[in-house]
C-alpha cells in the first residue's frame, strides 16, 4: 500500500534534495567541530554556518548575520526569548491561537510575577488587529503570536500587529514555525524585534535545527538560559556580550545547520527552474507576494521561489476544501474548522467527523489507506477552545509542494467511504 504524506504542518516530507547528501557528506567526510579547531577544515565548515547565517538574512529580511542564532528548535527559540526577557511585572500580549511552545513558557512564567492576556480572535481563527490596543497595559513589555495558525491555517495579520507594536513601544516576537520557507517575512517592514523559526518545516531541512534572529536593542535584555564553552575570549569565565557566542554555548548542531544550509540553496534557487506553473482562480495570495515571479530580481529569489511554493499549496487546498464541500455540503457527516476558502490561511485544514470517533478515523486512513494524518489537539489547546473543538479535536490535513492532487483525491474517497458520504473525484492536471 503507497503512503501519502499529508502531515506537512508536523514535518515536511520528502526533505529538500540536497540537505541529506549535504548531512551524508559532513558526517562521513569531514565531521570537526567549529570554533576549536584551528585548521583548514574547520574554518571551512564554519564559513559554510556563516554563510547560512547570511541566508537567513536574506529570507528574513535582516540586517546582522551576528544576531542570528541557531538553536535545537523553535521551541527552545522562543523559551529563551521569553525567559530570558521577562521578569516579575512584565505583561505579555499573545494571539488565542497559541501554541504551547508560546504558552507553556508563560504559564510558567505565572509563579515568576509575569502575566499575559490573549488577543481574542474569531471562530475562524482570524484576528482583528484593532482588538489589540484595548489590551495594551504600562507594563506591557512584549507581544508574541504565531503568523499562521498549525491547527486550521489561518494567518494572522502580523503587519498590522508589528506597527501597533512599534507605536507602543513594545517589543514584537513572531513565530513563524508554519510559514518560514512558504510566505514572506520581513522583518523591517513588518516591526519584527525576534523572529524564532524550525529548519525542518517549510524550510525542508532536518529536524533538530532552529533559531531565532534578534534585533541588537532587544537582544541586550535577554538573559541567556545556557552558558558555557564558546571556543571564543576562553581567558575568561564570563558569559561572552556579543553574538551568536552570547546564545550559542557548546557544540551546535552542525549536521542539521549544514543541512539547513543545503535547503537553504535548494529554496533559493528554485525559482529558477520553473518547477510548476498553476493559474490561481482566487487571489488568495495577492497581499503576500508584492511582485511577480516573472519580473523578480536575482536579489530576491527566496521571494519568487516562495510564490511558486505558496500558489501549488493554496491550489492542493482549494482543491481538497471543494471535494469535502461537494462530498458533503451539508455537513452532516463533516465539518471544515475554520475558513472554507484559501483567502488569508495557509495550507492546513482541519476536519471533524461528527458521527465516527475522529481518532478511529485517523486510523482507518492510515492502516487501511496508507493516509497519514493528525489527530488531536495539536499543542494548542486554547486554539481549539476559540474555533470551538474543544476537548475533542480535529483531524489535520497538511499539504506540502510535493503533494498532488492524485494524493488528495486518494484521501477524500477515503473520507468519503469511512464516512459513508458520496465523492466523486474531479480531473486531475498534473499537479
């Protein structure tokens, strides 16, 4: 029985091709460490971190390769950020739609003097920017949301939400754990002090690499949770002030940041290839993207190659969103969470099965279709609690550039015959 993917939003799948002949290569070629050795190979490899750093820049729209730092996971990002940055009568802003690798850091912030209120948002998981200032306190120190929802897709309007920021005076955190690699994030435009991010997602790299890029005034005020050896000012026992040494103690990853690197090269210079073309019928992503693909320049071709990336998800989610609709346009036997068309979300959709357990559901599409899904409460619970499936849960569809609609298909028959609801597939067209 064929596997079918559709677990985008935990991990994507295939990887992007160069980055496990890239970890291959290091691992069994050249496996030295960085910032000890002082010879040819090991000043090699860390030119190729430096110049992942500069990648990073440039996807993010940063200034000082300096002040990116890799880290485990986005997780570990953002609870260094946070614990590092917040003491007792600090108040923090945070979106309903949350992920706990937000708001386990703040609850256990709670003992330490540290409260938080949540933006409310709708049913769809959407969020009125305007919500925001009438929650604004003096000791409101720093807002920190997701930029899309990993439980129904839905994007957050983080521009909007920067410039109140800024107009404040307080500190913004954007966890792009759902978009990096797929939408655009700048971080001077959008009045971004911490960006924290995973390698392993829309990225495509390995699992176990992330970090976060910091702007130097916010940067200044965040206690680092880990210290130790540096291979830098080894006279001194004291935690070194500048970066990425401040925040980056013992050996790093260097497989998942090489790794990193080769997807990295791969998102960068897949615009050039042309890989798929797909007329959008919506202008679901006209907002996102501010120039063509045809006419972008050679100085951003992570912005070209994302459109591509964006356009085929949002044409596998339409696609999947109209066979669940036709299939059951009632929806007495399923339910969509959240938004039923492609504007303003990306490509996770969240379903509930109202007359068959959802995880017998998940089940039956895994061993008896070879469809792999997830079912739950997905790390954020609040969020279910705000789109009105909580405890019980959904079942998720996530959708990645490698999919197609041959795979959906295979998947909404599936639904259609463990629900007992009639679909019948659409043409393909080579997707």
């Amino acid at each position: 029985m064929k596997k079918i993917y559709l677990d985008q939003a935990s991990t994507s799948f295939p990887k992007a091709p160069s980055a496990a002949d890239m970890v291959y290569q290091y691992l069994s070629g050249f496996a030295v460490n960085v910032n000890r050795g002082g010879y040819e190979t090991a000043y090699s490899v860390e030119e190729q971190i430096y110049d992942t750093r500069e990648q990073l820049c440039r996807l993010f729209h940063f200034k000082d390769c300096r002040n990116v730092i890799f880290t485990g996971n986005i997780t570990a990002s953002l609870n260094i950020l946070l614990k590092g940055l917040l003491k007792n009568g600090d108040h923090v802003l945070v979106s309903a739609m949350e992920h706990n690798a937000v708001m386990r850091p703040l609850t256990q912030l709670l003992s330490h003097g540290v409260t938080f209120d949540r933006i409310p948002c709708g049913t769809d998981g959407s969020m009125d920017p305007e919500s925001v200032e009438s929650l604004i306190r003096p000791n409101t120190k720093v807002l920190v949301c997701l930029h899309a929802s990993n439980v129904c897709g839905t994007i957050l309007p983080v521009r909007e939400i920067g410039h109140l920021c800024r107009k404040h005076g307080i500190f913004f955190i954007l966890d792009t754990a759902q978009t990096a690699g797929i939408l655009p994030v700048d971080m001077e435009k959008m009045n971004i002090d911490a960006l924290a991010f995973t390698g392993h997602k829309g990225l495509r790299g390995p699992q176990g690499i992330g970090g976060f890029l910091i702007r130097p005034e916010l940067a200044q005020l965040v206690e680092p949770l880990l210290s130790g050896g540096t291979g830098s000012i080894s006279h001194t026992e004291e935690i070194p002030a500048f970066l990425p040494d401040r925040f980056e103690p013992g050996t790093p990853n260097i497989p998942g940041i090489l790794g990193l690197h080769a997807a990295l090269n791969d998102l960068e210079n897949s615009s050039k290839n042309d890989f798929f073309e797909i007329s959008m019928e919506n202008n679901s992503g006209k907002n996102l993207f501010q120039r063509s693909i045809k006419n972008s320049s050679t100085d951003d071709l992570f912005q070209s190659s994302m459109e591509q990336i964006f356009r085929k998800e949002m044409h596998l989610t339409q696609y999947f969103l109209d066979g669940i609709t036709r299939m059951d346009p009632e929806e007495k036997e399923i339910r969509i969470i959240g938004k039923k068309d492609t504007n303003g979300r990306c490509a996770v959709v969240s379903l509930q099965t109202l007359n068959l357990d959802m995880a017998q559901a998940a089940f039956e599409l895994d061993s008896n279709y070879g469809i792999m899904t997830r079912v739950g409460l997905h790390c954020a619970p609040n969020a279910h609690k705000t789109l009105g499936t909580y405890p019980a849960g959904t079942i998720r569809f996530s959708f990645g550039q490698d999919n197609t609609e041959e795979e959906l298909d295979t998947a909404l028959h599936a639904l259609a015959e463990i629900t007992g609801c009639p679909y019948k597939g659409e043409n393909h067209h080579g997707i």
